[in-house]
DNA sequence: AAGAGTATCAAACGCATGTTTGAATGTCAA
DNA sequence: TTGACATTCAAACATGCGTTTGATACTCTT
C-alpha cells in the first residue's frame, strides 16, 4: 500500500496500533478469539505479523484491548440506560431493538454484540470481566422494565425466567444464524427485518408477561 | 491397560471402534468439532492415535459417524412425533420438555442436542445434513402445533416468527450456559429445573400464542 | 508349520499456529 | 554528525495438530 507517500516525516504509520485494533476487531467478531490468526489479522491491517506482540504483546492481549474498546464505542452508540424514561413497554421495545442491533447490525458498532455472542459460546479468560461489564448491568436494566410490567408478587426465579426468555429470543437469530439461513433463505438481516423481528419479539413477552401480571392480580 | 489379560482368543478388543464412537461423541458434545482432538479422544478410549484414521480414515468422517449414530439413538429415545395425540398445549409442553432434555441432559442422550447447539454455532461440512435429517423435521412438528393453538388466519411468517420465539427460550439456557453460569450460580441443571423451566417457557410461549389468536378473531 | 490378513503401536511427517529474533530503517536530541 | 531509541520486517522458532509410516503381534486358513 502506500509506502512510498511518506514525504518527509514520521516513520509512514505511527498508527500501526489503530488499525491493527481496529481490524482485530473485525477478524475476532467474524471468526470468534481461536479461529481468527493473528497472520490474517496482520495481513488485513497491511502490517507485519510481529507488530501485535510488539505493540500489544499477544493475541490474548489485543483481544482483551479490543473488548475494552468495544465496550467504551457500544456504550455511547446504544445506550441501553435510558431508565424510567416513558412507560415500561415502550422502554421494553426500545430495549429489545438496540440490543438485537448490536448483534445483528453491520458495521464496527455491531462488533461488541457479536464479540459478547461469542464469549458466551465458547469463553475465553476475558468472560467474567464481560459479564460484569457489559451483561449484568443490561440485564438489570431489563429486569427493571420486567418488574415494573409484572408489577408486585414475583419471586426473583420468575423475573429472571421472563428476562431470560426474553434475552433468549433475540440471542437466537444471533447464536443460530447459520442455521437459520439454510432453514428458511429468504430472511434478510437488514435494518427494517430487525426492527420488525424486536416488534414481535416485544410483542410476544409482552403478551406472556401482561398475562403473569394478570393471573397473579386475581 | 489390559494388555495381557487376552489369555487366548481375539486380538483383544475388536470393539475398537466401538470405544472410539463412543468417547468421540463425548468429547465432539464437549468441546465441538474443531475444539476437540484426536488425541484426546484416543487418550480417553485407551486406543493409540493412529487408530482413527485406521477404522475411520479420519476425524471428519469419525464426526459424521458419531452425529449419525447419535440421530439414531436419540430418535429412539426422544420421539417428537407424537403428533396429534392429546390437545397441542399438552403436545408443546412434551415437546419443549424433550427438546431441553436432549440440550441439557447429561450422558450419551443429550449428545445429539449438544452437538447440533454445536453445529449451529460453529457449523462444519455437515451442517446441512444435519438441518434436513434433525432440525427441519422438528420444526415442521413445533410449527403444526403452534398452528393449532393460532388457529386461521396467519402468515408463515408470524407462525415462523412464534416458532423461533419458543426454540430460542429454549436453546439460550444450552448456548449462553457459560454466562448463566457466571450471572447466577446457583441455578442447578438437574432434570428438575429442567422441567420446571420447560414448564415456564411453555406459560410464557402459550400465552403469547393464545393472545395472538384471541386478537386475530376479533 | 507357513503364509496371508488384520489390528495395534511408537515414531515421524507435514502443516499451521503464536511467538521470537536480529538486522534494517527512520527519528530526534545532543 | 553521532548515538540512542522506536518501529518495521523477513525469517526462524517452538508447539500442537491431523495424518502417515513401517514394524510388530496376533488370528486364521491351508
């Protein structure tokens, strides 16, 4: 690529470091932490295959600095603390459409989904750090939305199952998306197909949840 | 091991292969295709390494025999075609019940489960087989249930949209086991929460379906 | 008893991986 | 200009993988 532009200063790339975060973040969400190599991480980012244990001292290393850079960009493009803003089932659809962008979206924003969908899979040392940063506090925001619908006279056990049943819709067309792809072809994950699916995705626990909140009421 | 015990007849054991298929499925359900060894597997069967590519001329082909005896075995031991008989309420709690089982149960009968969440995942050569001779029936089973509770009047895609709303409460308990594991530990997988958690996502799915319907015939 | 066929084994092979090395190049203060 | 420092690079290294090899032991037929 550009070697020969350099005209004077620098030594061409002081940034070896951003692209290669940046490309490692792209190669670990397409092939997960093992299967992706640091050569096609290098050979993608136009640099050397010494540069990351250079710069970064190892793979484990630069995975672990593109989570943290991961989680900073996530955190502002989705904020999922949007807390007792409006009634609890628009909350509710808000929620589940930015997380199921965050795993299905394209683009560098979509990478802190698709790196989270892959360390709950198969995890690496980094997993407890993630839940603590990144899962738990949305699932406690979630759980807050649940509560408020259900209303009073659910043990923690049942809140927890309406949330996980909920989280466990939208994972779905992440964690099966190969197979889902030859089961049925014709589903585009494009932006309208999301918004669609997290409407009946809301829809749908909504629906079980009012349900719970009415038998428990009688 | 018993190397001098063979006192006369055979060359010992010739249910190398049997051994092999075995302690394969065990490991393949553990760690995945790519994750597991050779040599593992050789280590735990008590075979020498080269034993593999003796009986079955390689890891792959060992794979697709062990995901071919494990239809098998779990057809037999988990019907899910016990189609029309009862109302399709009690046929969906049987239904997500068994396919729980079959996800997170332990020993050999929970193999199969396994490695389709595997394969879904992280899918091989054998992806497509599997979808046509294991996933595609199933869903074709789930899909004619939950049709019967909707009653007329929905598109294949909503009635798909329900389906995969209920198969992905289910899976998200085997997929993300290692991040419930962190955000609650205390949560046992013993056959009884089994039951009382297929029990759940049967509530929780009902509801939602029957609300649909209730809607769609005003 | 002899030879063909089968199964097992330790060792090695070829390859891909993450990592290290040592030289080469450029920058910048002294 | 010089020397210390930072960065890049091609090449080599060490390890683990799936697989192959050639010898060995055994059974069974003749």
């Amino acid at each position: 690529m550009a070697i020969e532009i350099q005209l004077g200063l620098k030594p061409l790339s002081e940034d070896t470091c951003k692209s290669l975060l940046y490309t490692a973040g792209e190669v670990f969400a397409e092939y997960g932490f093992r299967a992706a190599t640091v050569r096609e991480i290098c050979r993608r980012a136009n640099v050397n295959v010494a540069s990351i244990n250079y710069h970064f001292g190892g793979k484990e290393e630069l995975y672990a600095q593109v989570l943290e850079h991961a989680f900073r960009t996530a955190a502002e493009k989705y904020p999922f603390d949007t807390a007792g803003i409006g009634p609890p089932e628009k909350r509710l659809e808000e929620f589940i459409t930015n997380f199921m962008r965050g795993c299905l979206g394209c683009g560098q924003a979509a990478w802190h989904g698709k790196l989270m969908a892959r360390e709950m899979i198969d995890p690496t040392g980094v997993l407890t750090r993630i839940v603590e940063r990144a899962i738990r506090p949305r699932k406690k925001i979630l759980t807050g939305i649940v509560t408020e619908i259900l209303g009073e006279g659910f043990s923690d056990e049942e809140i927890e199952r309406c949330v996980f049943s909920i989280i466990g819709q939208c994972v779905f067309y992440s964690h099966a998306k190969p197979v889902i792809i030859v089961i049925n072809p014709s589903i585009k994950y494009d932006d309208s197909w999301i918004t669609r699916t997290a409407g009946h995705i809301t829809d749908f626990s909504l629906a079980a949840i009012r349900l719970m909140a009415r038998r428990k009421r009688r």
